[in-house]
C-alpha cells in the first residue's frame, strides 16, 4: 500500500507506519524509530534457560599453549541435571602442529570412547562435532580448567580426580564472570 513503511523489531515483530503528505522521509523514519524503541521497552527480555545467562558476554582464554593444555583431564563438575554427570568422565586432548586439537573423550559411563578433530577458530575457541568449545581459563600450571560452551553449557576439567579449594573458587569465579549460575555445578558422580 502507498504510503506505509515497515520495520521490523529484535523480537521479529513488524511496525508498520503509515505516511502522512505533510511528514518528510527522514521525520517519519524517526518517528517510526522512536515507535520502535517504545515497544521494544515493552517487551520482556529473554530470560536464562539453562545454567547460563545468555545476555552476559562469554569470553575464552587468549593464550593458551595447546601443548600444555595436551594430555588427559577428568571431568570433575558440569552443568548438567542431577544424576546424568559421567562416572569420572574424561578426555584427552593432543595438540596438532595446526593449532587445532586431537580430542578423544570417553568413555562416559558405559559409553564407547569418541574421537575427532577440534578445529581452532580463534583464540581458545574451537569447532567440535558441529558446535563450539571454548576454554574459558586454565590455571598457570595446567591443571585445572574450565571448558564452556555457546550454547550454555561447561565442564570443569582437572588433571586428577580432585579439586582443591583455591582451585575451586578460582572455577566458581571464571563461572561467574561468564554468566553462569554456580549454585547448578554438580561435580562428577563417583561409580
């Protein structure tokens, strides 16, 4: 129709606004704008749906050592419901002259042990089995770290089957820091 002009919301929603012979373009683009703005501010914004609050920024650690990072870890807490955590889960990462990862995990329970190429696509960021994980921070010795996820999710990863207390407030911290609700870590089930 003559004379209307649609925009569309962050919410996918359309405003459509109808043109006046006496308001110029750019008048009715700004009324339009601020209409936008207005509804907006009505709707409600998308609350956390899992362990992590998506309107936090998440960050990855610029640099780790892939060598160092290389070698076996246990899963020793996740962000997972309670009772589904692997009995002492673990995985092994092997560092490729590429910067990317060998990664072989498992097994998990009664689980087959899995094996693929983790691709680095930025600093501390890598694309595994059509997904992404990021290494949110590793202590300065390499044995502890916290692997997240875009989609939500985390592990805590330790060399050992155990995790000290000033090692453990480091993780609840980097957790935090990213957006995730602390008091959902449950640590790993022991057989």
């Amino acid at each position: 129709m003559r004379g209307l002009k649609t925009f569309a919301t962050d919410a996918g929603h359309k405003l459509v606004v109808k043109g006046s012979p006496r308001i110029g373009g750019a008048r009715q683009a700004f009324i339009a704008l601020v209409s936008v703005a207005a509804l907006s501010g009505c709707m409600s914004t998308p609350q956390a749906t899992g362990p992590r609050d998506p309107e936090v920024s998440m960050s990855s650690i610029a640099a780790l050592d892939p060598v160092a990072f290389s070698g076996r870890w246990y899963e020793v807490a996740a962000f997972v419901p309670e009772g589904k955590s692997c009995v002492i889960g673990a995985v092994t990462f092997t560092a490729q002259k590429s910067g990317d990862l060998m990664v072989t995990e498992g097994p998990c329970a009664d689980g087959e042990p899995t094996r693929g190429l983790a691709r680095k696509v930025g600093p501390g960021r890598y694309a595994f089995k059509g997904g992404e994980f990021w290494v949110l921070w590793v202590d300065a010795e390499y044995h502890t770290a916290v692997i997240g996820y875009p989609s939500g999710q985390a592990h805590v990863l330790s060399r050992d089957l155990t995790l000290p207390p000033d090692r453990k407030q480091a993780v609840e911290g980097i957790l935090d820091w990213n957006g995730y609700d602390t008091s959902l870590l449950r640590p790993a089930r022991r057989k």
